[in-house]
C-alpha cells in the first residue's frame, strides 16, 4: 500500500516538473525567436537610414525587457521615444500619435509600443507619412498563450493596458495585421501602393 502511494507521488511530482520544464522552454523559445526578429528587423531599418539619408526614429527603449536587458538587440538610433525610458529616450506617449513629426523625414523602427495605441489605424497614417513607408515593426506577442494569460500578467506587471496584439511588419509587406483586445477581433490594413501613395486606408 505504501509502495502504491509513493509511486503515485513520484509520477504527480514528474509531471509537475515536465509541465514546468515546458513551460521554461516556451517562454526561452519565444524570447528567442524576438531577439531574432527584433535584431533582423533593427539591421534593415539601420541600412535603409544609411540609404536614404534619413534619421532613425526608434519607439521602445532598448534597455526596457528582461530579454532586451539580457541581450542587446537594437540601440537608441539617432532619437528613442518611449513613454518610460532611460535617460537616453525622449519621453513620450505613443497616443499623441506622431503628429508633430515632419513629412518623410524618418525610418523608423518599432518595438512593442504599439500594443498601447488607442487609435492604431490613424497612428500608422501618420508613421506612413513621417517615413514615406520606411518603417519596420516588430510588434508585439500576437500567440495565444499572450492573449488568454500572458497579457494579463504583463499588464499587472507595467500597470497599463495592453490594446492590441501587433504583427511584425517591414517594407514590402502587403498588409499589418493587428488583434484588437477590446472588441475581439483580429483586423487589417492593407498597406498597398495606393496607400502608401494617398496616405489612405482602403
């Protein structure tokens, strides 16, 4: 009898462990996958400033995260706006909407502040028009495990809410797809020529 209740101990403790050890290589898996993409996306929008003579506008400090603080995937760029950065950001609040930036005067790269946007449509107008299409994104965590539970976590954490799950996005991409939290929907803008052209969403 002892010998069957131990036994069950053992495999209730096995399985505990291997849901956590899951669990840990999930959460390494996709903070992987982020440092790949945010330093893949950082590289293409460092280059095309150097291309175009243009200053790179990067939104989202670099040092805010656990994985950005562990590996540096991108810098400041020659301005880093970010509502809660280090001394090296300016501060400022993405629903403001980058009205104040002159026409085509940026490449711009974003990480992870867009999911603050209470208005996403009418500010990637407005990144549309101060990069005259020169923009790359990496959005933000669009997975499912993000939505259900990892949103809320990470909202208790920064005391802000989270608005939208935003996919990555580079020059060449035909659309941005982006899950609205509030309404529960995922939506898309399509980022065609015409668009790109009449600074207008179809």
């Amino acid at each position: 009898m002892w010998l069957c209740v131990h036994s069950e101990q053992i495999r209730e403790h096995m399985f505990i462990t291997i849901v956590f050890i899951s669990f840990l290589f999930f959460i390494y898996s996709v903070s992987i996958r982020k440092i790949i993409i945010q330093r893949n996306l950082f590289n293409k929008a460092t280059q095309r400033a150097k291309q175009t003579g243009k200053r790179l506008l990067v939104i989202g400090c670099p040092r805010a995260g656990l994985s950005n603080r562990l590996v540096r995937t991108y810098t400041h760029g020659d301005i880093c706006l970010d509502i809660d950065g280090c001394s090296l950001c300016v501060k400022y609040d993405i629903n403001q909407n980058l009205q104040d930036f002159a026409n085509d005067s940026f490449v711009l790269y974003e990480s992870g502040v867009f999911s603050f946007s209470n208005n996403f449509i009418e500010l990637i107008k407005n990144v549309n028009r101060i990069t005259g299409g020169d923009f790359y994104m990496y959005g933000s965590n669009s997975s499912s495990f993000f939505r259900i539970i990892g949103r809320r976590i990470y909202q208790k954490w920064i005391q802000q809410p989270v608005l939208l799950a935003v996919d990555k996005y580079e020059p060449g991409d035909s659309d941005i797809e982006f899950y609205d939290y509030n309404h529960g929907v995922k939506r898309k803008i399509d980022m065609s020529i015409r668009f790109r052209t009449n600074a207008d969403l179809i």
